[in-house]
C-alpha cells in the first residue's frame, strides 16, 4: 500500500491543502495528513481542533488525520509511508521546502518527498493571510471551505456577522 505523509500546520487548513490532498489520492492509497505539535510556535487552533477541522474536510477513508511532534522520518518510519507530500506554490516556497527535502533525505534515504501544485487560485493562498483576512473580519468564503469559515469566524469572535 503506498502511503503519503502530508506535514504541516494547517492552522487552519485552506482550500490549497484540501487541493493537495485530492492530488495526493489520486497517486497514494493512503494520505496521512498530519498536524505537526510545534511547541515554539503559538498557534490560533489547537492540534485537536486543527484535527477536527481537517477530518470534517474528507469523506474519504483514504484520508487519515493525525499529529506529530519530533522527527517527521521518525514519524514516517512508524506509520510505514515512504513518500512525504509537501506543495509548492511559488518560487518563495522552494528554498525552504529544498532544503527539508535533503535534510530528511539524509535521515531517511528510502523517504521520497513529492512536490504538488495547486490550481492557480490557491497558489497565493496560505493559512497565515487566511487568519489575517479573517481576523480584519474580510471575506474567506472562497479561500476555506464553510466549516472552516465558521471556525475562524467563532475564534475571532463574529459568529453572528
Ligand atoms: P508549514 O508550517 O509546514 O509550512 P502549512 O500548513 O503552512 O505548514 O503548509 C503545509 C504544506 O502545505 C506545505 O508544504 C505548504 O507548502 C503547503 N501549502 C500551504 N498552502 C498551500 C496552498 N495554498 N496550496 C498548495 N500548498 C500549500
């Protein structure tokens, strides 16, 4: 069974990730989304409620929700997948992502990272401008899906807006 681990934070998770994600299946019998505990970072979700969000996004049992914390190859290793999934969407993103890429590579030689891109309108995307828009009470509608809408709507406390 091919089995793909789609890292990061997804606080929260975006239309982008969701596109990843149905790439990812069409290639992996299995996408583990996984939430990466980051004790240095303060995020807006917590893991279980990035976790929630995420779940409620696919119907599919082919996609697995679950959180990390340490060495992804450690992580990778225990769940038995062999390809990490991570997306690329602008040249901004490619040093960074090169760079984990080799660095895990040489943890892990037998782990393959796989880049995806998105469609063009989420290649602008990120949960970061996601959380500013939402925060400054714009409209996200299009950028996440509705539950995820709600969500950001209930932290920033404008449920009734
Ligand atoms: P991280 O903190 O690990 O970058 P993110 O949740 O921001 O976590 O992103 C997880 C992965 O999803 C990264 O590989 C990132 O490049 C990718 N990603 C984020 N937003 C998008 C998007 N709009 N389209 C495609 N990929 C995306």
């Amino acid at each position: 069974m091919a089995i793909a681990i789609f890292p990061g934070s997804f606080d929260p998770i975006t239309n982008g990730h969701v596109d990843l994600v149905e790439r990812g299946l069409k290639m992996f019998d299995k996408v583990i989304v996984s939430v990466l505990v980051n004790p240095n970072k303060t995020p807006l979700f917590t893991v279980a409620e990035r976790s929630a969000i995420i779940r409620r996004c696919f119907p599919s049992e082919r996609v697995v929700v679950d959180s990390f914390r340490g060495l992804l190859v450690d992580f990778a290793r225990e769940k038995g997948a062999k390809v990490i999934m991570r997306g690329l969407r602008a040249v901004t993103d490619f040093e960074y992502e090169l760079q984990m890429a080799m660095m895990n590579r040489e943890l892990f030689p037998e782990l393959e990272t796989v880049f995806l891109t998105p469609q063009t309108v989420y290649s602008y995307l990120s949960s970061k401008l996601v959380r500013e828009v939402a925060n400054l009470k714009g409209d996200i509608s299009k950028f996440v899906p509705p539950h995820v809408e709600v969500a950001l709507k209930e932290k920033f406390g404008n449920a009734s807006s």
